[in-house]
C-alpha cells in the first residue's frame, strides 16, 4: 500500500514524522513525503526535518508564497503531476493549511482515496482560512483520524459516516513523546547562545504571529504593554516570528520593543529547543494552534488569545485559558495566578500516549488487507 504524506507548513512535519516512522516500520506499507514548499525557508525546514529525523522529500513541489487562491491552486498544478506519476493507494493529509485542502481536491478528482489526520477539529469561525480548510478537507476524505472528542461529536453532526471515522489521538503528541527526553538534554545556553542566562520557571514564553493580533498597531500596542508587564515578575523568552518583527518596524514600535529589560529575543527555533522552553517555562502565552495541545501535555499553563479554538480538549482538561482580545488587565490577573501557583490544573487527554500514528498504521493495514 503506497502512501503519498504530504506536509506544507512546519505543524505538518511533527505530525508526519511519527506517521512516516510507523509506516516504515511495517512491511505492508510503502511511506513517501511529499513538501510542497508552501512554507519555506532553507534554514528551518532543514533544521525541523534533521531534529524530526525525515529523510528528505522525495518530491518538493517549492510553491513558495502567494495569495490563498495563488498558493492552493500552484500546490494542486504540481501536485497533479506527481499523483499521475506514483499512482500511490492513499494520499494522507494532516492539519488545515492550504496544503491539506489541496493536495485532497487532487487526489479526490484522480479517484485516490483521502485520509486526514487531525480531523474533525472546528473553532466555529468561518473567518478563518483555517476552518474553512478543514471542512472541505474532511467532507471529501475517505478515512478520518481524530484526535480529541469534539472531533468526533463535530463529524457526527456533518453526518460523516461512522466507518469513516478513528478516534486514534494525537500525533503532534507522538513527536513530543518521542522528542521529550532528548530535548531536555539540552541546556539553556544552548538553545539560547549568547543571551542572558535562564533557568526553569524563571521566565514566561511568548509566540505572536496571527494576523488579527500583529497585523495592527492597536494589537502590537498591547503586546508590548503585556510584555512590559511580564518582565516585572519573569524574564520573558520571546523567539520573533519575521511577520511579528516587520510589523513592529512599520508601526513604528521596534525601538519601544527593543528597550524592554528582561525580554529576551531570538529567531523562530528549531522543535527540539523550542520543546525544552515549553516544558522548562512557567507560563506560556501564544495565539498558535498546536501549542496549546503541547502544553496541555506538558501540564504548563498556556494563556492563549483567540476568540475561539479549533482544541476545545485544551481548554476543557488541559491548561490552556482562551482570551478573546489583547487586554492588558485581563493578562496581568491570568498571568499572577500562573506564576503564583494558582492557575489552570489540568489532565492530559484520552489516548494523548505517543502511539497514534501505530493506531493508524494498523488501520491502514486493515484496509491493506480486506481489499
């Protein structure tokens, strides 16, 4: 059974690495990896699929950038081209970037059958491209792989047929369980070189990169004041994401960013040194997806600013608070109970074990073999 895994963004490598790992290990399953280059920079993907342990892609389709209709219809043209040359049993999908949409459109129009993994996750905010991604991806997938339960009561509502649907966990999981100990090898100054020394629980770590939080002055204003904020309790570790730092610079904020004491800055990191961070801070704040599932997993508490989330279980068993908008004072009370003790306690979800992509190896075997 051929397996085309397709990964576009830098989420999509921690879920296919476990995934490609699983296949390979069984004789029944052919794994091949398929970068579409919707994300790319030299530096870190190869940094993320060194650390990750992928070989190298056996197609990378470099799309580059664009705007969503430019980007998902250049990955669909390329794509097509590689579907009509492997002719592969399965095209796996993960996530919700324009790539996962794309990449089962093809498929779908060549009669090969989809499987998304990630499945069933929905924020109810159709204003995000993200949303509307994974709606169309699991309305025309064959096999669904969920990772929490809401999934599984959201694909119930859309009348998505049971056979169709595997409750297996989480694979962004599986790459931490299988990364954890060799991350928190790693000392500080490591993954920090030539920055002010840090230890465990001695500073917040923050990530800032949706457009609706830094693609405006009002947004990036109240960055700075939660910063400015924070650096009076903890040091605050803050790796820049360039569209963070451009905006800074065009608003004119870059030098009011630059003087707060106590903020350490770096580049986006590589998973592993990121990973040791998550797990060594006492508080995380963010506005990503998959970071509020780590750190449920971690047991760190995570304060996260979205008006809605795609990860309910997060917020639900795990340690991950949602804030709807960027207001100082609303952080600053979040912020002391977490740092005080008094914050968030929560459970790590069912089957969150580091074994979802073994469950879905078998199921494809399964399949494999009824055929």
């Amino acid at each position: 059974m051929k397996i085309l895994n397709i990964v576009g963004a830098r989420p999509n490598f921690m879920k296919v690495a476990p995934l490609h790992r699983a296949f390979q290990a069984r004789t029944e399953l052919e794994s091949k990896i398929v970068h579409t280059g919707q994300h790319y920079d030299a530096k870190m993907s190869d940094v993320f699929f060194t650390q990750l342990e992928l070989p190298n892609p056996d197609y990378f389709l470099g799309v580059g950038g664009g705007s969503h209709t430019q980007q998902t219809a250049k990955i669909m043209l390329a794509f097509e081209e590689v579907l009509q040359k492997e002719q592969p049993d399965l095209v796996l999908v993960v996530g919700d970037v324009n790539s996962t949409i794309a990449c089962a459109l093809v498929a779908v129009k060549m009669n090969i059958p989809v499987a998304h993994v990630e499945a069933g996750l929905r924020s109810g905010d159709r204003g995000m491209p993200e949303e509307i991604n994974r709606i169309l991806t699991d309305s025309i997938s064959d096999y669904l792989f969920v990772t929490e339960m809401s999934g599984m009561i959201n694909l119930a509502k859309e009348n998505v047929p049971d056979e169709r649907i595997f409750f297996v966990g989480n694979c962004m999981i599986d790459s931490l369980v299988h990364y954890q100990a060799r991350a928190r090898q790693l000392s500080y100054s490591a993954v920090l070189p030539n920055k002010p020394t840090i230890q465990d629980q001695s500073y917040v770590l923050m990530t800032m990169h949706r457009p609706s939080n830094v693609d405006f002055e009002e947004g990036l204003t109240s960055i700075l004041s939660i910063i400015e904020d924070a650096v009076q309790y903890r040091q605050v570790v803050f790796p820049v994401h360039p569209r963070t730092l451009k905006n800074m610079e065009n608003f004119g904020l870059l030098e009011r960013f630059e003087r707060i004491p106590n903020l350490i800055t770096t580049e986006p990191l590589g998973y592993l040194e990121f990973l040791r961070l998550m797990e060594g801070a006492a508080l995380v704040i963010t506005d990503s997806g998959g970071i509020q599932e780590e750190t449920t997993f971690l047991q760190t508490p995570c304060l996260t600013f979205r008006s809605s989330t795609e990860r309910p279980v997060t917020v639900d068993l795990g340690t991950n608070t949602l804030l709807a908008d960027l207001n100082p004072k609303t952080v600053h009370q979040h912020m002391l109970e977490a740092l005080e003790g008094r914050g968030k306690k929560g459970s790590i979800p069912p089957l969150w074990d580091g074994r979802a992509a073994e469950r879905i190896a078998d199921v494809f075997i399964d399949i494999f073999k009824r055929k």
